[in-house]
C-alpha cells in the first residue's frame, strides 16, 4: 500500500464517518485527478430517497460536471467498500484509470467478490483495481453501523 | 408479446425518439406501475455531461421520487434496449418486479447477453426479464442514429 492510496484513502474513510453521523450505511468516496481531490462524497440512498445514490455514482456524476466532460480519464476513485455491480458500471462507462477500495463486499462486490468486471476483456473499458487498502478501518465501521443498528 | 407489453414499450419507443431529436443514443424507458406510466425518460448522456444518465437510471429516480420510497416494487420497467451492467445494478438494487426490453445489446447488456444479472440467484433481489417487444423498431431506431452519424 502507497501512502499516496492510503493519503486519498483516509479522505473517503472521514466521507464514510460523515455517512454513518447521517444515518446512512458509511461508505465513502473520493475521486482524484492531477494529484488532488477532485470530488468527494458518501452513501445518501435514504437522503436523497434514491437506491442509486451511492457514493460511487455521485463521485462520478461530480467529477464529470467538473471536468466538463463524461470521461473520466486520469481519475482515480478510492471507495472505502468494494463497489457494487451498478458502480461497477458506472466506472466502465467513466472510463477511469483506476480503482482503489478498502474492504470486500462479499454479498454484492462486483470488482473482486461476484464479478470481475474491471477486468472482464469483453468490456470496451478496463481498468486496474487495487483493494485493501485501510481495509479494517472501512470494515470496522459498516460493522458499528449494523451493529446500532440491531 | 402481450398487448400490454406492447402499448407500454411504444410509449419507451417515443422517448427514444425524442433521443434521437436530441442527437443523444436513441434509449428510452418507462415504468410502469398499478397500470399507468409513472416516470418516462430517455438517455440524456451528452445533454447532461453524465456519463451515469442513461434512460433507465433516470426513470428509477423519477419513480423513486414519484413514490417517494427506493423500494420499486409491483414496478414494471420498459426499456428499449437491453440495460447495461450498471442499469441492471441499478434495477436490482431497486427491487423492480419485472423487466421487458426490446432488442438486446451485444457489447454491454447485462440482462442476456453478456451477463443474466436479473437471475443470479447470489443476488438478494431477482426479477423476470422478458425481451424481444418491439425489437425491430428499437434496433432500427439505434441502426438510423449510428449510420446517421457517419
């Protein structure tokens, strides 16, 4: 693990925090681009009424206004969480460089758990995919959250 | 083809008429629910500058917000083309019951052809996926638009 990755790492874990304070299941993102933050965001599917509002998908969605443009090449997204089989998508269709997450999912992780669709060679966009990165730290608070929880 | 299907996939096929007025990717979807449309759209990519606003993530919002719960069920979504990964994430995620496309899509569909995402019994969420309504006008449609863009 770089201290770069786990720099931009602790950035999506404080967007985790600030989810779990919400009372949304604490999963973080964080999209950099040039070396700096470039978008940050976290899980608001209750919020915003929205089951595709995850922090993936309005990192993504943040990124491409501010960029003026729908590809995301050069941009690095870490998630705190293994991104599901929607995010997975989204971040095909993005186009990003790389994806960095912290802990599996196993029951709906689509880069490493179920699927592999970053590297699934029939796709027209790959790309690389790190994981484990601070991996406890994101773990440990999606167990906090459904332990107050119950 | 049940006549039902039929009458609710013309009305997808309109959207995605309008689409192609809009020079985005000729895709339009409804849902439908106690009987009537709820929520219409069509993809408003390049619109929008997002590369996730695809005609069916659009109508899920719109429906979540129409009923003002992320829980679509007794949902029935129309869309003209085959959903990609990311749309049929989103549809799981969403608990819809029931899915009708018209033609598929060889390169990205995640409903039959490059994946069956809707019957993955690893899933926590299935629903029935029906295809073929309207085929032709959809295909046609999408044949128009790239030829168009020659």
């Amino acid at each position: 693990m770089s201290e770069r990755d786990k720099f931009f790492m602790k950035a999506a874990i404080r967007e985790a925090e600030r989810a779990f304070q919400e009372d949304e299941v604490p999963i973080g993102a964080v999209a950099v681009f040039d070396g700096k933050i470039i978008a940050s965001n976290h899980n608001r599917k209750e919020q915003l009424r929205d089951p595709l509002a995850h922090a993936e998908m309005l990192v993504v969605s943040e990124t491409s206004k501010k960029l003026e443009r729908w590809r995301l090449t050069g941009v690095t997204l870490y998630v705190t969480i293994e991104p599901c089989l929607m995010c997975m998508g989204a971040l095909i269709h993005s186009r990003i460089d790389r994806l960095v997450f912290g802990a599996r999912d196993p029951k709906f992780g689509g880069a490493k758990s179920l699927y592999e669709l970053g590297e699934d060679p029939r796709m027209n966009h790959r790309f690389e995919v790190a994981e484990g990165v601070m991996a406890e730290e994101a773990a440990q608070l999606m167990r906090s959250f459904f332990a107050s929880k119950r």
